[in-house]
C-alpha cells in the first residue's frame, strides 16, 4: 500500500522489455540492422508514450525518470535568459525534484515564487495570477500532489499562463494512470512523466515538450534525443516505459474505479473503528489511490513499524522526507497542527490491492493504533 512510492512491474511490461537485453541489444545510433532494430523500438515506444496522453511523437523525450524531467522542463526553459533575471512560479507542496530545482534557481539569481496552498492543499488560483510579473517565464505546478493526492486545477492555470504568454510546466508523475492525462485538454507545454509510479522499470522517464517551446539542453553528448538529452538511450527502460503507458492509459476507467472503491471502502472503516483522525487533502479533488490520514497522539514512525511487522507497507508524509523525521512541509502547508502532523500516515493503492487487504489493513490499523494510544504519554 505504498504505490506513490513504487509500484512492481506489470509482467507485461517485462515480457516487452526481456529481448532488448539480449538478442536486441542494439546501440539505436548504428546503421547496421542490430542498431536499426533497436531505432525502431525506440520510435514504437515513444509513440506509445505519446499516444496515452495525446502528444505527437517528436514532443516526447525520453530520461531517467520524474526528476530529470522536472529539471529539464525547469532548467532548459530558464537557460535561455542566461544572463537575465527570470521569474518562476511554483507552488509551496511541489515535490522535491520541483522546490529544489528552483532553490538552485534562486541560489544563481533568479527569482521564485512558491503559492500557498489552502487547507485541502489545492493552489489559490487568484493568488497565482497577482504573482505574475512581466518578467515570469515559467509556471510550475504539478498536476497531483505525492502525499495527499490533491488535484490542481491545471487547466485554470494553463490558461491564464497563455493569456501572459508564459510557459507552463506540470510534473504527472502521480496522476498518470490514476485521472485522465492529456496534454491538449490540460493545455500545458511541458509534462513529466515517471515510469516506476506505474508498473514500469525504474530509471525511465518522460518530458513531453509541446511543439514550439525553446528548450535548452542540460547536458552535451553524440545529440540523441533531438540534442536535449543526449547518451546512449536506455532502450529496455524506454521499452518498458512505453508498455507501461500505454496499459496506463488502456485500464485507465477500470483501475480508477477500481482504486477508488477500496480507498472509500478504507476511509470508512477507519473513520467507523477509530476517533481523533483525519482525512488530509481536498475530499473529491484527489486521486483514486490516495489515502492521507493523521491521528492524533500516535507517531507515524512507530505506527510504520507495527504495519511492517505485519507486512504492510506504507509511508509517513512522502517517502522523501520520511527518512529525515521531519515535518512534512506539505502538511504544514495546508496548516496541519503538530499533534496531528506527527501521527500521519500516507496509504497509496495498487491496480493489485484487494478489498480482502482492505479489511486486513482497517484491522491492523485500528489495533495498531489503540495500542499505541494505551502506550503513548500523549
Ligand atoms: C510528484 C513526483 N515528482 C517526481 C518524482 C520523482 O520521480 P523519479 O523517482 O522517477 O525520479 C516523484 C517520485 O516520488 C513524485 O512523486
């Protein structure tokens, strides 16, 4: 139950990518045709990944992973003011790979500014729009939020970013396959995407950059990726993330619902069994997947622990910060007490949860927590 954080790869995902390990394993920049099979792939895949959220293939470029997305839609729009003061908009509940890429940005001279969140954690819209500067030349906001699951309002933002003819980058690292992602319909220009967030490998990734859009590379090397991401491509990572996709967006109406099923299922057994809890987040704005809760007098740590020792696996705040034990910056955004914010646990749901591990876990939580409380000096 800690699919925001990874999810286990869909075994067709791996039948996919299995040959390009071994009998296609070719470099896609050969001419010859171990290399030009290896091309092929690489076009089908970024077809796929283009089709599942309504792109043109050459607008897909292929990285790591969500981070490396996040920076390059950042840092390559930023580049071409090389020299100038530039202005971003961001907001306070980004992920890391988002806040502290603009942190870097500040650190060179820029300028940044992060818009609070009200207290279900969606972005005050008319707040953003007197944020506007003459000199803004890139809004950020990402599509759903990591640990309460909250769904900006994107389309409102895209449009008052064209009005101002200003960029607009969403990081969809976490909405991909649990609402719909369609780059026209959001109206942004550039686009992350992850593929271990959905049952694909790891260290594959996604920018989709929309036709027109001055980016400007991070890197330097032998030009792959239209000279924006240039290296050798990790072709079996590009594989699986394609398949990945492309089943994202195939059992997008099924898993959903599905998902949103056993999350209603656990909200109410927990609010029936246990007192002193709360739901973070907007209570309909929010993905299918996501549950947020905090109890009071309970520390999240020792509630992960007694989860884990009976196999389940959650996370406190987001996997991020939960290794650091502080605070979580997004609930003390949306104005979260201490008392509450200490015993919060982010539960996140799978397309392969059963509504049998639902009951479990409404069990294991309720005992978990009353044996804490019986504990706790609180
Ligand atoms: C919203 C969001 N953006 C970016 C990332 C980073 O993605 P990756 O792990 O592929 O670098 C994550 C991962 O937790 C995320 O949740």
């Amino acid at each position: 139950m800690d699919h925001s954080a990874t999810t286990p790869v869909d075994p067709q995902v791996v039948d996919a990518m299995l040959p390009y390990f071994s009998e296609k394993f070719g470099n896609s920049s050969s001419l010859h045709s171990f290399g030009q099979e290896a091309a092929e792939a690489l076009s089908m895949a970024r077809q796929k990944v283009a089709d599942s959220i309504g792109a043109q293939a050459d607008e897909i470029i292929f990285t790591s992973g969500g981070t490396e997305s996040d920076n390059l839609g950042i840092r390559g729009i930023l580049h071409e003011c090389t020299g100038q003061k530039a202005h971003i908009i961001t907001s306070v509940i980004e992920h890391p790979a988002v806040l502290n890429t603009c942190i870097y940005l500040e650190s060179i001279g820029h300028e940044v500014t992060y818009v609070p969140v009200d207290d279900e954690g969606i972005i005050d819209l008319a707040e953003l729009e007197g944020s506007i500067k003459e000199n803004t030349s890139l809004i950020s906001v990402m599509h759903a939020n990591n640990e309460i699951g909250t769904i900006q309002p994107i389309r409102g933002i895209s449009k008052l970013a064209k009005d101002k003819g200003i960029y607009f980058h969403t990081d969809a690292v976490q909405s991909i396959g649990k609402i719909p992602v369609d780059v026209n319909d959001l109206g942004v220009d550039l686009l992350s995407v992850s593929s271990h967030k959905i049952h694909g490998p790891k260290g594959a990734g996604a920018l989709y950059v929309r036709e027109g859009t001055e980016l400007n590379a991070l890197m330097f090397g032998g030009g792959q990726e239209r000279n924006l991401r240039p290296g050798t491509e990790n072709i079996p990572g590009i594989i699986g993330l394609g398949e990945a996709m492309y089943l994202a967006a195939q059992r997008l109406d099924t898993d959903s619902k599905y998902m949103a099923g056993l999350r209603d299922s656990l909200i109410e057994k927990v609010f029936a069994s246990i007192d002193d809890v709360r739901l973070n987040g907007h209570a309909v704005k929010r993905l299918p997947n996501n549950v947020n809760l905090s109890f009071r007098s309970v520390e999240g740590e020792s509630m992960l622990m007694m989860l884990d020792l009976k196999g389940i696996a959650v996370s406190t705040g987001s996997a991020c910060s939960s290794r650091s034990l502080k605070a979580s910056r997004v609930l003390t955004s949306i104005g979260l007490s201490p008392d509450y914010i200490h015993g919060s646990l982010r539960i996140s749901l799978g397309r392969e949860n059963t509504m049998e591990e639902i009951d479990y876990m409404a069990a294991c939580l309720q005992e978990t927590i009353s044996r804490l409380r019986e504990m706790s000096a609180l």
